[in-house]
C-alpha cells in the first residue's frame, strides 16, 4: 500500500533539483534580474511594479514551504504545493461553514494566505524573468483552478461578515452561491450588493476573475505540449496536408 502511494503521489522519485538554487535563491535572483534590467529594458513604473510583485512572493509561506520540500527533490516540492494550494482552498470553506468568521485573527489569516494567490497570478505573467517553463502546463492549469476556487471560497466568507447584501444570508452556501454567481460574471439579480463595501467586494472579485480567466487562462492554455492519441493524429493530419502541398 506504501509503494501504491508513494507511486500515486510522486511517480519516479529522482531526488534530484532542476536548479543548484533553492526556491529562495530564485525568487533573489529573479529580483536582481529585474533591476538590473537583465532580460527587459524596462524603467519608471513599469519597472517598481514589477519589483513590487516579484518581492511580495518572500512576505507569504509558499515559498518557504517549496524550500523546505526542494531539498528532499522536485517531486516532493511539488507534492507540497499541492497540499498546500488544498489546504488554502479548503480554508474558507471550514471558516463559513463554522461560522469561523467572526473572529479577526481566523479571517486575517484566511485574507493574508488569499493575498498570496492574489499576488502570485500577476508575478509568474509580469515578474519572472529567471524562471523556466514548468515540468507541466496541465498541472498549472490544474493548480490555477484550485487558486480560482480559494478566491471564490475566499470571497463568499467576506460577503458573509455583514450585510452588504440587499438580503441577509441565512445560510453558509448562499454566501458561496453569490461568489460563485459573481464570479462567472452571471448575475441572476435575486443577490446584489447594496452597501459600498459589499460593491467593492463585487468590483475586486471580478477583476480577479477577468485576471484570472482571460488573461491568465489564455496565457498558459496556449502553451500545452499534448503528446496522447489526438496530437499524433494531428500530426498525421499536418504531414498529410503537407504531402498534398508537393509540387
């Protein structure tokens, strides 16, 4: 059964670092790439933003949780993160549906880990001019799901900690419904912000969402390398045209 899992959960295990630089070391290196303007020539604005982004990554947990898995190998860097991304998507969920929400120090963490999310999807698109491309697009894809996930949980938590609605929430999954509403950009009308708070609330989560799904979404969707049954048939198809293209 150990075997079965450890299969499952790490597949062949190298033990080995893509990279002699720890995650930290990377993020360092990544920093001092974009001031000294190592692979884009940018200045003024542009550049303090992407300074800001690259640099708020070493203020959240993430990364010190890959540090400490880099060293038994990548797959258990990766393994990590996945409990890790799991564990900040099940969070809200817990904090609503105990109605954990009431106390400050619950909800302050429950902001300060979304934050991370928040500030990571700008960073890997804006930021990171040392990093290679992933071991796998599909498992970023997966990952950016979970992420979409933790901020609509995250969200409906905050819509839930007054009445900014024009209805008050009875219920844990109203509060959840009306993020996810919000976030699919649907809006049925039966639930709408009425306070300048619950607005702003509504005007954050859709911009998130607007990153998320069009920008982000199509920034990696583009970059999917197939190698199963319909990419060698694509394949067939392209050599095919080109034969009939001969003179």
């Amino acid at each position: 059964m150990k075997k079965i899992l450890r299969k499952l959960l790490l597949g062949n295990v190298t033990n080995l670092r893509d990279s002699k630089l720890n995650p930290i070391q990377k993020r360092i290196q990544n920093i001092k790439a974009i001031w000294n303007n190592d692979h884009q020539d940018d200045n003024g604005i542009e550049k303090i933003v992407r300074l800001l982004l690259s640099s708020s990554q070493l203020i959240f947990p993430g990364i010190y949780i890959k540090y400490l898995a880099s060293k038994k190998g990548t797959e258990y860097e990766d393994l990590a993160m996945d409990f890790y991304i799991l564990t900040k998507v099940a969070m809200p969920l817990l904090i609503i549906s105990n109605h954990w929400q009431q106390f400050p120090v619950v909800l302050g963490m429950m902001i300060y880990v979304m934050l991370e999310t928040v500030l990571y999807i700008p960073t890997l698109i804006f930021a990171s001019d040392l990093f290679a491309r992933p071991r796998s697009y599909k498992r970023s894809m997966l990952l950016l799901f979970f992420n979409y996930l933790e901020i609509v949980f995250g969200f409906a938590v905050l819509y839930s900690t007054g009445n900014y609605l024009n209805h008050p929430i009875n219920h844990w999954f109203d509060a959840v419904y009306f993020s996810m509403v919000t976030s699919s950009t649907i809006g049925f009308g039966d639930l709408y912000p009425v306070q300048t708070f619950g607005k702003a609330l509504v005007m954050t989560q859709s911009l998130l969402v607007l990153m998320f799904v069009v920008l982000f979404l199509n920034f990696y969707s583009t970059k999917i390398d197939s190698k199963g049954y319909f990419e060698k048939r694509k394949r067939t198809k392209q050599t095919f045209l080109l034969f009939l293209n001969l003179p």
